[in-house]
C-alpha cells in the first residue's frame, strides 16, 4: 500500500483484531490501484501517487476517503451476494 495504513484502514473500520491484517493489505492494495485506475494518472500506483503529490503536495483527502470506503465495503461484504 502506498498511502494506507493498517492502522488507519482498522481505524476507519472501527476494527481492533490482528488476525484479518492480510486481507486488510490485500484490500488496501486493491483499492489503491482501484481509485488510481479510475483516475487514470498513470500506469502504475507508484506513478499516480507521484504526479498526485507533485500537483497537490499529498494525496487529496477525497482520494483517501474513497479508498478506505472501498476497503470497508470490501470487508464488510465478502461473500457474493448471489450464488
């Protein structure tokens, strides 16, 4: 993950546990490459991350909002929702 934490992801989740740390950094990951393919600012994470922070100094608070809320939806709804 390039700007999530564990720790802010378990903060946001309102998660206290260690045990699901792995599919928190599987999820954290996903949805990082997730937002930056979305906003198409370049062909990898680690290029996004670098033209986000040369135009904004940061990664912007809405970028980061989104990605922790998709790894809360990704956590909270595991399973498929249909068979």
């Amino acid at each position: 993950m390039k700007w999530l934490t564990i720790d802010y992801i378990k903060q946001h989740s309102r998660l206290c546990c260690d045990c699901e740390d792995s599919l928190l950094e599987l999820y954290g990951t996903a949805a990082e490459e997730t937002c930056m393919n979305y906003l198409n600012r370049g062909k990898t994470v680690t290029e996004a991350v670098q033209s986000l922070t040369e135009k904004y100094g940061e990664i912007p608070a809405a970028i980061r909002q989104a990605t922790l809320m998709l790894v809360d939806v990704s956590f909270a709804y595991r399973s498929p929702v249909s068979p």
